[in-house]
C-alpha cells in the first residue's frame, strides 16, 4: 500500500477565445469541474495503477469536498483521514484556458494550507500497512518534514516530488529517499539548468549532497535521469504522439511509487513510470488520463 500526503482541488475550467487582460471581463465558452491538486492527482494515478492508496489530505466543509472525496474513492482510494475543516474552503483552482492551449490559474489553498503535523501524526496507522510514502509541496512544508519523519521512523522510503519547488531545508532531503523534480524545479532547487549531461550529473550530486538517496530528474519526452551514489544514468521515455502533458509528472510519481511498493528495483519502476506517464499524455484530462495497471503492463510489453 502507499501513503500519499497532499493537495485536493476543485478545478474550475473556462475555455475562452484569449485571456483576460488586467481589468477585462472576457466571456467564456465551455466550463468543466474537475478533482485536482497534485496530491489527488497522483494518489489517483497510484490506485489507477493497481495500488491500495491511502490519501492524507484536508477539504473544507463545502459542496466541493463532497465531490473532491468522491473522485478519490470512485477509484478505491482510502479516504477515511482526510480531515474536514469546518473553518475553511475545499482548494480551489480558477483556470482559463486559450485555444492556444495558453492558461491562466489562481489556486486558492483554502483547507490545504491547514493541514498540520497533528494529521500527519495522527494518520500514522495508515503507514503501518504501507510500503511507500509519497508528498508534494502544496501542503505545508511542516506537514511534509513530519510525514518524511514518520516514514523514517517506519522505515518506509518516502518520495518526494518537489513540487511547486522553491528551497528545501537539508533535514527534509535527509529523510527523502527519492526526490523527483522536473527540469524547471530542478533549476530552482540547484540553481543549475539541467540542459546537457554534465548540468545534469552536477544538480544530481549537489541534492545527493545535501542528503537525497537517489535523484530523478524527469525530462520530458527525453526521459527520466536517474542518479544515486553509484551510478547516473538515462532512461528514455517511451516515444508517443502526446496530445496533452499537462500532469505527465504526476502520472509519473503515482506509477513510480507503486513500482516501488511492488518491489521493483528504481531503474525498472522508473520504466513503469515512463510507460505510465507516456500513455497518459496521450489523452486529455488528469484522472481520466492516468493509465490502468493492464494498460501499462501491455504498453511495456511492447
Ligand atoms: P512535468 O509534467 O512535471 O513537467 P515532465 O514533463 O518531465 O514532468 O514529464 C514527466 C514524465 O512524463 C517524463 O519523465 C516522461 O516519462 C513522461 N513524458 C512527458 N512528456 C512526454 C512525451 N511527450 N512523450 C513521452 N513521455 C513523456
């Protein structure tokens, strides 16, 4: 089983003919709600994935977190510790989107900014069954140094995907067994742009000074980069016609941590993880779009 402690939004979907400037009322065509927030979206990618996932989170006492805990549990995810904050609002995320593809999004956390050491402790039964641990950073850092704990002191690996990054205190890296950035939260995180080689080798080894086990950099369509104190090395994405990457990475770290929670060394879950991100930007959408075990296993077969 895998723990994942993180963000549920409701996304609020307006597609419109340009974005609106500063002071501009532009009207909309279609409107879609969705489950969002990277902590949902990649819970959901893991129990896609064939996983027993239980989700560590917080909602508000509001009409949407009725719809956010229905879109976890439709797929069997484990809901029953998600708190409900009778003081705020279940995250909200206001996106407009262009024909171009081009979006524009206000997130307001609301009941995500309140999840506190308290729940991640008092959750700590759920990591007794588990194999995995998995967090974000759009819960409180505090939330997420007291779940890296708890993981440790379980002796379970705790993943972390750094993201939206910004810089993290040296006790966190020390209690993360993977820390999965893309290139532009790779940036942030090392200062260096992993743009060839050798760019990437150096952010690999300066997060790994720092205390990090092992380091993927996911790159895109080129692949994931994988480094640990032996050895650094590639592992190529699976060539795909990609319609929609939006939460490609997050496909990736939902697969990855049931990769891992299945007892797959980290090269052969970063291929799973490859394979599960590659099918998903092939279709629109992020639950929908997230692949199903079966899916991924015939596609790796190939
Ligand atoms: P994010 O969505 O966080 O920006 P990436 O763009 O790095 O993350 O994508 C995460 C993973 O998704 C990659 O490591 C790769 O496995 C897969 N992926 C993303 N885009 C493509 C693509 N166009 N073709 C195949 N795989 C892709």
């Amino acid at each position: 089983a895998i723990v994942v402690y993180g963000s549920i939004n409701i996304d609020m979907i307006v597609e419109a003919a340009h974005l609106p400037r500063p002071g501009e009322t532009v009207l909309g065509n279609d409107f879609r709600m969705s489950c969002g927030g990277k902590g949902a979206n990649q819970a959901v990618a893991a129990a896609k994935a064939g996983a027993d996932v239980a989700f560590i989170g917080r909602i508000g006492q509001d009409g949407f977190g009725g719809r956010a805990l229905e879109s976890l549990s439709k797929v069997g995810i484990d809901t029953s510790r998600i708190g409900i904050d009778p003081t705020s609002h279940t995250g909200v995320a206001l996106i407009s989107v262009a024909p171009s593809g081009e979006n524009q999004i206000t997130v307001s956390s609301g009941a995500n900014a309140f999840l506190s050491k308290t729940d991640i402790r008092r959750s700590a039964p759920a990591l007794a069954q588990a194999r995995i641990a998995l967090a974000q950073l759009e819960i409180p850092l505090s939330a997420v140094c007291e779940a890296a704990m708890l993981a440790a002191e379980n002796g379970i690996p705790f993943i972390l995907n750094p993201a939206p990054a910004f810089a993290l205190p040296r006790d966190l890296l020390e209690l993360t067994s993977f820390i999965t950035p893309n290139e532009s939260e790779c940036e942030i995180l090392t200062g260096i742009r992993p743009d060839s080689k050798s760019a990437l080798g150096k952010a690999a080894e300066q997060l790994m000074a720092q205390g990090v086990k092992g380091v993927l950099i996911t790159l895109g369509k080129r692949g994931t980069y994988f480094a640990t104190a032996e050895r650094h090395l590639l592992i190529e994405a699976f060539p795909v016609q990609a319609r929609d990457t939006t939460g490609a990475g997050d496909t990736f770290n939902g697969a990855f941590a049931v990769a891992l929670a299945d007892g797959l060394a980290p090269e052969e879950a970063i291929r799973f993880a490859n394979a599960a991100a590659a099918l998903s930007v092939t279709r629109t959408g992020t639950h929908d779009a997230a692949p199903l075990r079966s899916e991924i296993q015939s596609h790796l077969a190939k």
